[in-house]
C-alpha cells in the first residue's frame, strides 16, 4: 500500500469513528444521566528539539510498550524537520518551504507558513510563539495561534539546526548558521544581543545550561562559549565534522562526529574523559540517562555506552543506516531508521519491543511527551502515535 493511500485511509477511517460515536451521544445518551466527559487535550508537550536546552533526548509521561498509529499527514515535501508540540499542536517544518501546525487530536491543518526556502530545522515552542530557521539562512518568529509573523532575522546562510533558549534574569534566542556564525537575539523582536564567529558551518543546535554554551560544526572544535557576553570560555579539538548537536548534562558534553566517535567532554577542564569508536559515522545526536548515552550511526545501529568509561553495554542493529537522533522515555528508546521504522528498544538491554514501517526512511528525531510519539519521514507524512 502506498502511503499517501494509507494515510487517506486512516483519517476516513478516523472520520467514521469519529462521526459513530457523535451519532451514539446524540442517540443514547439519557437526559437525566449526567453528561458524558469532554475529549481532553493530550498532555503531549515536547516544545523543543531533544526535549530541553541542554538538548539530553529525554522525555516524560507513560512509556510506551506497543505503537499505535493515530493519523498520518502529508506535506509537499520531506520532513527534514524534527517535530515539536504544545500539548495541542505539533509544529513541523518541511522541505517544500512552509511550517505546518497540525491538530494533536485528529491530525488536521491549523495552518501553515511559507518560509522563503525549505524547512531543515526543527522549530521552537515559546510563549506562544514558534521560532524556526530555513535554508535561505532567515529566522523567523511566528505567532503560534495564527501562523502570522511577528519579526524574522537574517543570516549569511542557511540555518539547519534548531533555536535554542538561554533562560536566567532573561530569556534570549541562540542559534547557528552556515555563516559560521552563532547568533544570540531577543526572542520578543529578534534584534541582536551578540554574535560568536566560529570557522565553518554550524550544523546543529546550540546546547546550554543557561550559565554557557556547547556546540560545533565544520570546523572540528566543541566551543565553549559564555551564555550572557557571546565570548569563548575554552575549545576542545574534536579532529572531525560535527553534523549533529551535542548533549550537555552534568558539567559534561557528549559529542558524536563524522569520525565515527562518541566523545565525552569535560567542560570545567576542557579536556576529552574518553572516547567510544563506532564502524561509521555519528550523525545523530546522542540522548542521556542516569548512567548511560544512546547514540544512532550510520552502521545502522543504535549503541548505548556506560556514561563514566564508554565501554559498549549493548547495540541494536536496523536495516539501514540511522540519522535520526533517539529518545529516552522511562525504560524505552524511541529512534527511526532509514529502513523506515520507528523502533521501540528496552534501555535495559537493547531488545526491540516493537517496530512500525510507516514506508519511507525516517531521519529526524521523534517528539516524545504524554504517551504519544510524533515523527516525519521522507515521504512528507508526519505520523502520530499514542501508546
């Protein structure tokens, strides 16, 4: 079956469903028994990408044992984008050059913003507002009612890598570009605090723990940079590309590159603890939990690492070779494959709980938040599942 054929089908399938049990309230219900309760809005919220600044891969709420597909919606383009939601809404770019805010319950368009080019980056939920990035290098701030923009900021390049919040006595918007430039801007008119030169393209997000700021990019270095002055606290040579974002969690960076390592940064001493070697490259971002990292590479497997040495604790192997980043939820790891699934792993030991092929390579990073798993794939359909 085709997928914009299934697609179609899950939401007439859905339609039905939904008209049946209007039809049953209006038929069955007795006037004298009390009404029936009103649908509640999901408490799915996964308003950033990897879940918080410091960009861990860690989510909250139930842990799913099985999927269970929702809807499916189609954009004109691929989902390069990782998605994010409000609790409502899920916001998700795509690479046929506009946001989409789709309705969490039924999986239909709230609306949708043209951007000037393709949507590459993941956006950002704050306050109302959406913050997203496109590949002509402007980022905009639209207001997340009505998709209407507020203010947008131009860069030298094309923006990939998604906003972040640096939050404190005052909350600003941080952000990188193929300019080679780290931007940090107010995030209520866009207007320019300070800028941070690196020497090449920044890829991913920025990682920060309000106090400092961890990324990387084309030129091979971790740069440690001041949160509030924009200027460089230190540097780690990490002697490859960085194509994804790095992870921040108790004073420590974990940094997958193109040189087929995982790294573990110090970042009071600015020196490498230890480094774990895959069979292929890292372009995923790595997802944190008490004592281990999980990373995704492109040998087509999942590995999850001790957080104190980097020895090997387990490895699950996909069909393909993997860019989408993983995410911790309870005791599961929820990561897409380029084979086309969406995989559900034990943390505890790797084994797979359950997978769904939903026809087309996934690599971007799953939402995860309140029981339900939101993810795009190459095709363009955006897929919601609830446990």
């Amino acid at each position: 079956m085709k997928a914009n054929q299934h697609a179609r089908r899950i939401r007439r399938f859905a339609g039905c469903l939904l008209a049946a049990g209007t039809a049953a309230g209006l038929f069955f219900c007795d006037p004298g028994d009390p009404p029936p309760p009103q649908r509640s809005r999901l408490p799915a919220t996964w308003t950033i990408f990897r879940g918080d600044s410091q960009l861990r891969g860690q989510a909250n709420g139930p842990v799913p044992d099985s999927l269970s597909l929702v809807w499916s919606f189609e954009t004109g383009g691929a989902c390069a984008s990782s998605p994010v939601m409000d609790g409502n809404t899920v916001y998700i770019g795509s690479l046929d050059g506009h946001l989409y805010a789709i309705d969490i319950a039924d999986g239909t368009q709230r609306w949708k913003f043209k951007a000037g080019r393709g949507i590459e980056a993941s956006p950002l939920y704050h306050r109302n507002t959406v913050f997203v990035g496109d590949l002509t290098g402007e980022m905009f701030a639209l207001d997340a009612r009505t998709g209407k923009k507020r203010w947008s900021f131009e860069t030298g390049n094309k923006i990939v890598g998604s906003a972040n919040l640096i939050t404190g006595d005052q909350t600003l918007l941080v952000f990188g570009s193929h300019d080679d430039t780290l931007y940090c801007v107010n995030p209520d008119d866009g207007s320019l605090v300070w800028s941070y030169a690196t020497g090449s393209y920044i890829n991913g997000s920025p990682a920060t723990d309000g106090s400092r700021i961890v990324l990387g990019g084309c030129d091979e270095v971790v740069h440690i940079v001041d949160a509030k002055t924009g200027t460089r606290n230190d540097s780690v040579g990490a002697n490859s590309y960085i194509a994804g974002s790095m992870t921040m969690d108790r004073g420590k960076a974990y940094v997958a590159h193109y040189g087929n390592k995982l790294l573990s940064v110090d970042l009071d001493s600015a020196r490498i603890d230890w480094e774990y070697t895959a069979d292929d490259a890292f372009f995923a971002s790595p997802a944190v939990a008490d004592s281990v990292i999980v990373v995704a590479c492109r040998d087509a497997a999942v590995h999850c690492v001790q957080r104190t040495n980097g020895s090997l604790k387990w490895k699950f192997t996909t069909g393909q070779s993997i860019d989408s980043s993983p995410v911790i939820c309870g005791n599961r790891v929820i990561v897409g494959s380029d084979d086309g699934r969406l995989y559900l792993l034990s943390l505890h030991d790797g084994s797979k709980v359950d997978s769904y092929d939903v026809g087309s390579p996934i690599t971007v990073s799953p939402a995860v938040g309140g029981g339900v798993i939101v993810v795009g794939d190459k095709n363009g359909f955006v897929h919601l599942f609830r446990t």
